[in-house]
C-alpha cells in the first residue's frame, strides 16, 4: 500500500473530507437561490460554489496588496448593493427599498466619516480596509440586517434631532415604522 493510498484511508482524512463535501453541499443549497449564479455556472460550466469561493479569495488576495485595499473595499460596498437596489426599485414590495436605501444612508455616513479621519486611521490600523469590507458585508447581509441594526441605535438619534427642526415628526413615520416591523 502507498503511502497516498494510507492518507487517503485515515479516518482524519476521511472525516475532513466528509466535512468538506458537507459544506460544498450546503453553500451549493444556498447558492441556488441566486438566479445570476445559475446562469454564470450554465454559461461557463464553473460550478458557482468555486466562482464565489474563488471570488471571496481573489477579494481577500487584493486586501493584502495594500494599494489595491481601498479598491476592493469600495467595490465590495458599491457592487453588489447597487445591483439589488436596482432590482428592489423594480418590484413593488416596499421591504427591500426601505433596506437598500437604509443600507446606502449608512454607508454614505460612514464613507463620509471615512473622508475626514482616513489618514489617522490608516496610522493606527493598518488593516483597515479588511475590517472595513467584513463591516459592509456585514451592512449588506440580510441575516445581520446590519445596516437596520446601524441606522436606528447610531443614525436614528443623531438625525432625529436635525429632522425634527425641518420637518414635522409625522412624514418620517412611516419607514421608520417598517424599519421596525422587519
């Protein structure tokens, strides 16, 4: 017997394996919800769970090529986002609106934060734009429902006291109202 043919035959190396089929299944389960991952795998015959875990490791590459950091971070907080906001302005369903423009409020805040404090934040920590990206897919997941989360325990009270010398407090009821209902 080879020396392969015994790793192959561990009970470790077969339990991993039995765990990595497990998870391929799974993520496959789950990819299979996205309409534009069916097609991309019928049109290049790439199975989706290696394009996205190919992808997901192409972003993490660039985040370490310093340069390329910010870049990616902006793309991953731009890309996807605009894409479900276009398909969210094109059904009638209010609910994905009301967590795409909640979502593009608080990334706006926070990239307009962003512009005034980059430099001393980049000095202090340099992996920022790593924690900046999982903060946005954070932002952007629906099972964190981040931005929501974000919006009405920091944004919420800071833009209630500016909203409330403009505008009469009843015309902002109503999405605040379906934010809460989510």
């Amino acid at each position: 017997m080879s020396a392969s043919q015994k790793v192959q035959q561990h009970p470790m190396f077969v339990q991993a394996q039995g765990n990595i089929s497990y998870y391929h299944n799974q993520l496959d389960k789950e990819l299979t919800k996205y309409p534009i991952l069916n097609k991309f795998e019928q049109r290049t015959q790439v199975p989706k769970t290696y394009a996205v875990i190919g992808g997901a490791t192409l972003v993490v590459l660039l985040h370490l090529i310093n340069p390329l950091a910010m870049f990616m971070s902006n793309l991953v907080g731009w890309a996807l986002p605009a894409y479900l906001s276009f398909k969210a302005i094109e059904t009638p369903a209010p609910q994905d609106d009301i967590q795409w423009l909640t979502y593009w409020v608080v990334f706006g805040f926070f990239n307009f934060l962003e512009s005034f404090a980059l430099r001393v934040v980049l000095y202090y920590l340099p992996w920022y734009f790593a924690f900046k990206t999982v903060f946005i897919l954070w932002l952007q997941l629906p099972a964190f429902r981040g931005a929501q989360t974000t919006y009405l325990s920091l944004l919420k009270p800071v833009l209630a006291n500016v909203n409330s010398r403009a505008v009469a407090p009843t015309t902002t009821a109503t999405a605040t109202d379906a934010l809460h209902q989510e």
